[in-house]
C-alpha cells in the first residue's frame, strides 16, 4: 500500500477502498490503453474551507467527444460522475490542491481478444493530493524531443486515450535522462505541436501563440483559460497557428499550461535561454490571474464547483 494513497476510491458505481480499485489485465483498458480519460485539478481555498474543482463540465464534455470517437458507450451519465467525483473527494476529507482523475475503459473483449470490439466498458474514479510541481516557480529547462507527435491519421491526440501516452513517455524520458525538466515535441511537419502532457504558449511583440489542434496538440482547456484570462484581465489576445523551432527560440516569454502543468514558465529550449532566462512578467501575471480564478472561485466566471457543502472541517 502506497503510503501517500488516500482511503477510497470509486470503482463501476462503488466506492472502494483504494487498493481495490482494480481492472483485470487482460482487459482492453489495463492491457492496451484502451481508454478515454480527464485530469482534472481541484482547488484547495484555505481562507474558505472550500476545495473547488476547476472546468469540471469542460473535462466531462470533452471525455464525451472522446467516447464519441472510440465508440463507447458508459452505464453512467455525465451528472453521475460529477456527483460520485465530489461525494469522491467528501469521503476522503481532502484538504490540498488534488488531481482527480476520471477514466472510462473497455473492459475484456469476446475470447480476450484485446482488439475485438465490446461494449464491455467501465468507468473509475481516483483523486489524489497534487501539491503543485516546484517548476511552476523556478520555471522548466525544456528540449526539442527527438520523438515526433502523434497524428490525427494515426494515433490522433485530441482523442485523450491512455495509450496516446506512450509517446509522451518516450518523450519525457528522453528529456529527463538528457538532463533537462521536459520535452517539446515536433509534428509530422515540423512545426511545435506540444510537450509530453501540457500546450506550449509564446509570448511573442505583446500576443500570445500557440500550435492549433491540428499541429498535433490536444484541444487545452488550460489553453482556452488562459485565453480568456488574457483578453479580459490583460487586454491580450491569443492566436492560433503553427509555430517553428527557431521561432520560439527568439520568443519573448513562453509557458507550458495544462491542468497538471498549470502555467508553468519555460525558461529555455535547447539550452538557449528564452528572454532572460528567468520566469518572465506576463507569464507571472497569468499564473497569478489563473490561480485566484481557480483557487477562489472569482471571476464571476461559471468554472468552479464546490466540493463541500460546508466549509470542511465545519461541517
Ligand atoms: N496535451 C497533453 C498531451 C495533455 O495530456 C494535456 C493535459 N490534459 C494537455 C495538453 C493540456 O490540456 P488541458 O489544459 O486540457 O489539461
């Protein structure tokens, strides 16, 4: 038992405790990757007792358009994961920052052949505490991977399916071994499509940049944040198209954001300093502007849902 797991998780419509959440490993799901899946963070607000998870509709929306594409169909509705993820997140008590993750898998196949087409399919719940990665302060040394992107025409990435995964492993290995903190990789083409699990943003005379959904990058809900964070707070807009190697190279600032990554500053590529090197001003202002969004709920914005009905420990 992982000293670190929390006590329950949510396995096919039960809660469980964590270490029985578990799928067989002839199934499709454990044996191939053959799932669709969300990361989703949730927001722990100290001054209000309140843990808020962030774009909860936006993840379960897109996990429908990546059910849609793999032909599954779920025994649950989008409202029932919702409810089971917050009753989730209450029976554990948490109290931190958390990454939840909800995971919709094909289950064994006819014969347990792993490509056989079933509508065998099932659904799991984890969340666990997520305190935030020491590079969203001190920034991230990034390299060019020597691994190209996946495509829409073989693996395709808006499609978030466990095993699109194993390309950003090949990817984050090679750049941790290498001695750097993570990769960015190249389409097909040749132009930035993104890095191992996070969108690429430059800054570049004053507008934001980042590769669209066909330079091989998943379709960020970070990114579309960040967008709208940009306009309304900083007047700022950002634009949608392929960005070049060298191009980046001379960007003023850039940001890995996702989820997970959140806005995290990129203070090199190939060892070339971006800027100054360091954590640079527009990109500190968004981490700031995204984290009381996100943290607080404000904004005004309908993106935050409240785990608890009281303020924890109150209640
Ligand atoms: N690309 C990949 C490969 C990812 O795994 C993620 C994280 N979900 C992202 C980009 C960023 O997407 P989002 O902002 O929706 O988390």
């Amino acid at each position: 038992m992982n000293a670190q797991a929390p006590r329950y998780a949510w396995l096919n419509g039960e809660f469980v405790d964590w270490d029985r959440c578990v799928l067989h490993a002839r199934s499709q799901g454990a044996f191939w990757g053959a799932n669709v899946f969300e990361g989703v963070r949730g927001y722990w607000d100290a001054s209000a007792g309140q843990l808020r998870l962030f774009r909860m509709h936006d993840h379960l929306l897109r996990l429908r358009r990546s059910m849609k594409s793999v032909r599954m169909e779920l025994p649950f509705h989008g409202h029932e994961i919702q409810d089971s993820s917050l009753e989730l997140l209450r029976r554990n008590e948490f109290t931190t920052d958390v990454h939840l993750c909800i995971v919709a898998y094909f289950d064994s196949g006819p014969q347990f052949d792993p490509l056989a087409p079933t509508e065998h399919t099932g659904l799991h719940l984890t969340a666990i505490a997520k305190p935030r990665s020491p590079a969203y302060h001190r920034g991230a040394a990034a390299c060019i991977s020597s691994w190209r992107r996946i495509s829409d025409d073989t693996m395709p990435p808006r499609i978030k399916t466990g095993a699109n995964y194993h390309n950003s492993r090949l990817a984050q290995h090679e750049a941790i071994r290498n001695g750097y903190d993570t990769a960015l990789l190249l389409n097909q083409r040749g132009t930035i499509a993104e890095g191992p699990g996070s969108c690429l943003v430059m800054v570049s005379d004053g507008v934001l940049v980042t590769p669209p959904a066909t330079s091989g990058a998943l379709e960020g809900i970070t990114v579309a944040t960040v967008e709208r964070l940009a306009a309304e707070e900083l007047g700022m807009s950002l634009v949608r198209r392929e960005i070049d190697r060298t191009e980046l190279y001379g960007a003023d600032e850039a940001f890995m954001c996702g989820t997970l990554a959140e806005i995290q500053p990129l203070i090199s590529v190939d060892r070339l300093p971006i800027g100054d090197g360091q954590p640079a001003p527009i990109t500190r202002k968004l981490q700031a502007i995204y984290d009381t969004v996100a943290r607080e709920g404000k904004g005004g914005l309908p993106w935050s849902l409240p785990v608890y009905p009281f303020p924890a420990g109150n209640g």
